[in-house]
C-alpha cells in the first residue's frame, strides 16, 4: 500500500534530509546536511549547531552558556545570568567585553576601559599605544597624556602617576608616597620616598640609600658598584670591579666573581653556588638544587617544584607535587607539548593534553568533554582565541567522548558519527545515513531518495523521498 497523505507534505519537507527515520525525543541528531546545516546535542548536552562548514557554529550549554561565531569575522560568548558578553571581532584585531556594568575593548594597538558604562563619572581610560592616554583613575582624577610632547598618565604599571614634558627631556613618576624626577632621562634623576633616597647622574656616579637596609652605589657604571647592607639579619658589604673581580660577605653568606658576571664561587647557609663560567655552566646546592651545562642541559628544584631543559630554548619539562595537585609539563618547541594534572592522594588523572604540532592534539578533562581528538591541529597553543576564530578551518577531523558518548566529525560534516548508549548514527553526506535506535533502524541513500526503516509493528520503504511503501495505515500515522 502506497501512502502519500497532503496535510503532510511541508513536514515531508522539512524531513528530506532523514528520509524514513522518524525523528524521536530519543534522537539527538536533530537535522544533518553535512557541511552545510547541522544540529544535534552533544556529549556534553550541549546544543550544538553548525552551517556552512566551519563558518557559522552555535553552542548552548545546560549551564546557561551561548557560544556563536561567523568565522573569521566574529565569535562571541555570553552568560545572561552572570552578566557576562565578550566579542572577538576579526581576531587578533579587535574585541570587547561586559562584565555587569564593567566594558573592556581593544582595536589593533588601541585599549579601553570603563569600569560603569552607567556612571558618567566612574574609572575609565582610552589609551592609543604608544602614543595617546586618556582617562580617569580611581580616585575620579582625570588624565591626558600625548608622547612625547607631554602630559600624565595615572595607573600605569606600577606607578600611580607618571607626568613628561618633551620626554626624554624631562619626567616624574609617584607611587605612593615615592616620587622620582628625571631629567635628559636616564642621565639625570633623583627619588625621594619614606626612608628612601636615591640619586643619579649615569652612567657616571649614582647611590640609592633605604633606611634600615642599607646603601648601594655605582661609579662609571658598570665598572664599579658597591652595596652595603645595615639590616640587622644581613649586615654586611661588597663590590664588583667590572670586568676584573668582586666580593661580597655577610653574616650567613660569601661571594667571589672572576671576570664577572662569568665566574662565581658563592657559600652561603641556605646556598652554594658555582658560575664557571656563566651562563655555561651553574651548579647550586641548598635551598635551590641546580644543575646547568646551558644551552645542552639543566636542572633546577625549588621545594616541590622541578625544572628542567634540553637544547634551550626547545625542551623544557617541569613538575610540580603540591597537597592538592601534581602537574607536569612538557615542551619541545615547536612540535610537542603535554600537561598532565592528577590527584596526589587517589593517583587519578584529573587533566591530561598532548599535541604533537601540527598533526594532532589530545585532551581529556574529567569534568568533559571527557576526551577530544583534533586533526590536523595548526594552533600552537592550547585552546584561546585561536581555537574560537581560526583552528576549525583547518580540523579536518575531530572526535569527543563522555563515557560511551562518541561525537566524531570529518571534513565539516561530510563524515559524521553520533554514537550514545543505545543510538548510533553514521552518516557520509550526501551518500548515505544509517541511524540504529533501542526499538528502529534506518539507512537512506542519497537523503531519502531511497529509504527503509523499520521499528516495532512499523516496515517501510520509502521512494523519491515521499513515497512510502507498506507499514501502518495513514490513521495511525
């Protein structure tokens, strides 16, 4: 019996792309055109959507979560309940953020900040690196600043107030109750604080005096410089002659350079330590355990942290056993790098990532996705901007797993795989689709042109996409 009901034509329709399978809550695969349109829910209970290829994916997470990108022009994330939206906008040249009432921007060299869009007197700044400054600090002080014909810049690194005139001509910083001026800068410069005092003509003479820890000097920088220390735990003095000698001794310890900085013998309670020469070969005992013939090999411990390297800068491995976590990584630029995070107290790993660049990354996280595979993997950092704007151009292959949950996807979709505990679903676009459920099977050629499905009291098959043959009546259906 043939049954070709017209009140269901437009659901025929929008149906083409599974042919017979009907589409059950069980289901997460939701609608699958390959490359061009997909939606399903993933491992992790997302919902997940993606057209036109890796250009445009849509993400919500059950934790109230939206992640949308039109790559490479735009990619944006949100959380309504946290008040959180941030942008990316042609990355790396520009993005903005909202964080409640907090905007934070950057175009190419140009950044700005407003800690209330609400208050049109609160906290901001718009600062054109490295030449124009503008803003208001916390103390509702506003500034400007164009270089280097003049003006102040208020919160900037570590001093709260830096003021030029013609820079280098002349410049002030304050920080506090510290204040330093500088003339013809560095040439000339003096600074003045609570118990500090320093003083400089370079590299011709200069002295910085602190109250209670002592005095250090420089004559003709660097050929000679002196240090005397008047703190009651580290009283004592020394100098360098550059490039003959130098000497050092405290109460607790004793230095000795050769052609400094190459060659030093130190002794000291918490340290010894050997430079011969520097920075060839470092060897220290005590507090810090090191071990250095650079560039071929080193290695230095500081407590529960290890570190060493091989052909600097290319290897590096590291360890780190702490109460709560042991962490190690390892690095081979550029090809390979891991991280791996584990519970000291269970021995179970908590997080775990290798890349073997550009061919493959590997990662698995506990908390989900439990594992993930991405080929090839060009990105040479771990997730970041790059992964959200750039990195899906260029995945061929990317599979995630949860426990028995499987999402594998090849070529944007032209290959898809959506495995659950009691689903299977195979799709090669626009060839072939098999879906397997607890109680139906499917299998569709060519998007239902030719069709069969079959589930409890239910056998047909279907033709040129609307034509179904056998199965129940049109009132059962």
């Amino acid at each position: 019996m043939i049954f070709f009901p017209r009140s269901k034509l437009l659901c025929g329709l929008l149906l083409l792309g599974f042919g017979a399978r009907v589409l059950g809550a069980v289901s997460p695969v939701h609608s699958d055109w390959g490359p061009f349109h997909a939606r399903w829910t993933d491992v992790n209970q997302n919902e997940r959507q993606k057209s036109l290829g890796p250009v445009y994916e849509r993400i919500e997470t059950p934790e109230g979560w939206h992640f949308g990108a039109v790559r490479p022009l735009l990619a944006s994330w949100d959380h309504a309940g946290d008040e959180v939206h941030r942008r990316e906008i042609l990355w790396p040249v520009a993005r903005q953020s909202f964080r409640g009432e907090e905007h934070n921007w950057r175009f190419l060299l140009a950044f700005g900040l407003n800690r209330d869009v609400a208050d049109p007197e609160s906290r901001y700044r718009v600062w054109v690196l490295p030449f124009y400054f503008q803003g208001r600090d916390k103390h509702g002080e506003t500034y400007l600043a164009v270089f280097p014909f003049g003006g102040s810049i208020h919160e900037f690194l570590l001093w709260d107030e830096v003021s030029f005139t013609l820079f280098p001509l002349y410049v002030r910083s304050r920080a506090k109750d510290i204040e330093a001026e500088s003339w013809i800068w560095p040439v000339f410069s003096k600074t003045d604080g609570p118990g500090i005092r320093r003083r400089r003509v370079f590299p011709f003479y200069g002295y910085s005096e602190r109250e209670g820890f002592g005095r250090k000097e420089f004559i003709l920088w660097p050929f000679w410089t002196s240090v005397e220390y008047t703190h009651p735990k580290m009283e004592g003095r020394g100098w360098i002659l550059f490039p003959v000698t130098g000497h050092l001794k405290t109460p607790d310890q004793e230095s000795w350079w050769i052609l400094p900085p190459f060659f030093r013998y130190h002794v000291g309670e918490e340290k010894n330590r050997i430079f011969g020469p520097w920075p060839f070969v470092q060897i220290s005992e005590g507090a810090t355990d090191k071990f250095y013939l650079w560039p071929l090999y080193g290695r230095k411990t500081i407590g529960d942290t290890r570190r060493d390297f091989f052909l600097w800068p290319i290897g590096s491995h590291e360890t780190h056993r702490g109460s709560y976590t042991h962490k190690t990584r390892t690095f081979v630029v550029p090809v390979y790098q891991s991280f791996q995070e584990s519970d000291p107290a269970t021995g179970e790993i908590l997080r775990d990532y290798t890349k073997v660049w550009p061919l493959f990354s590997h990662s698995y996280h506990h908390e989900g996705p439990a594992r993930r595979t991405v080929f090839p993997d060009l990105n040479p950092f771990r997730e970041g901007p790059i992964e959200r704007n750039w990195a899906p151009f260029w995945q061929l292959y990317r599979r995630e797993q949860v426990g028995e949950a499987v999402d594998t996807e090849v070529l944007w979709g032209i290959y898809r795989s959506i495995k659950r505990e009691e689903f299977q679903y195979r799709s090669l676009f626009p060839l072939l689709n098999v879906e397997r459920g607890e109680d139906h099977r499917s299998v569709n050629l060519l998007k239902g042109l030719l069709g069969w499905h079959r589930e409890p009291g239910n056998n047909q098959l279907r033709l040129l996409y609307f034509f179904r043959f056998g199965g129940r009546s049109p009132d059962e259906l």
